[in-house]
C-alpha cells in the first residue's frame, strides 16, 4: 500500500522549453510546466474545455532527458509525486509552491512521428542528431526503449 501514496500521473503537453540548472553540488533539476485538458458537459449540455497547468521538475538523469528531448508542445506521460513548499520572496512575501517531483517519464506520440523522434532501429539518432534509444539508455542505466522514450529521475 505504501507505493500508492503521493503518486500522480499527468498527460500532457509541455507549456514551455525546460529550464535546466546545474546546482553547486553537481545535481541537475529541470523545470517545466505542464498542461492537461478536460472536457465536460455542463447542465444546459455545452462542451467546457478546462486547462490545467501544472510545475514539473526533474532531478538528475530525467533532467537530462527533459533538456535532450523534450519541448513545448510535446506529449508526455509524467509520474511522480506531489510537493508542497513554503518560501519567503525578495520582498519579505510568504509564497506556497506546489509542484510535481517526476520520478518517470514516457514521450507519447503516434506513428510515424514517434519513429521520428526516437529513430526506427537501436542506434539511430533523432531527427535533431542528438542520441537514440540506445544512447538514452546508457545515460539513465535503463534498457534501450522500442516505442516510446521512458526514463527514470534521482
């Protein structure tokens, strides 16, 4: 019962190119929003389309990942888990964070535009020359994907 607590998963499409840091003790964390739509028929029957946007960051190896291969207007699965933080702004303002901590990340798509961005065979580059699945892999210690592009954060 315990792997169900404070998990979530979003679909979605990315708002934003991530920002990626590299923090003074050698961790990376990528931030990026995300947004996740619903559709509803309201009392009188109208169609409501409701956005979501929601803060995602990425530590480490998915932080990589985010900045390799993802950007606005991409489709992704994310997992993770929920988290809530308290700071105090330049101005002496209290500010309430809520974002979501990815631990995993799937890139959706269909067809042949998946095969474009992750590449047909092991080995292949992406359409923007950067690494395959093979190359993905190494950097997060994972098995190569066929399909979709996963990987996994800290």
């Amino acid at each position: 019962m315990n792997a169900l607590r404070n998990k979530v998963q979003l679909i979605g499409r990315l708002g934003q190119d991530p920002e990626i840091r590299t923090l003074e003790n050698g961790k990376k964390v990528a931030h990026f929003n995300l947004a996740t739509n619903e559709s509803y028929k309201n009392g009188e029957g109208t169609r409501i389309e409701e956005t979501t946007w929601h803060t995602i960051v990425a530590w480490n190896g998915l932080a990589d990942l985010s900045s390799r291969f993802l950007s606005k207007g991409k489709e992704v699965c994310i997992e993770g888990r929920i988290s809530y933080r308290t700071y105090t702004d330049k101005n002496g303002n209290q500010r309430n964070v809520t974002e979501i901590v990815a631990s995993d990340l799937v890139m959706l798509g269909s067809g042949s535009r998946t095969k474009e961005l992750i590449g047909d065979e092991p080995g292949d580059e992406l359409a923007d020359g950067t690494a395959g699945p093979e190359e993905m892999a190494a950097a997060t210690g994972a098995t190569a994907p066929r399909g979709n592009v996963k990987g996994r954060g800290r």
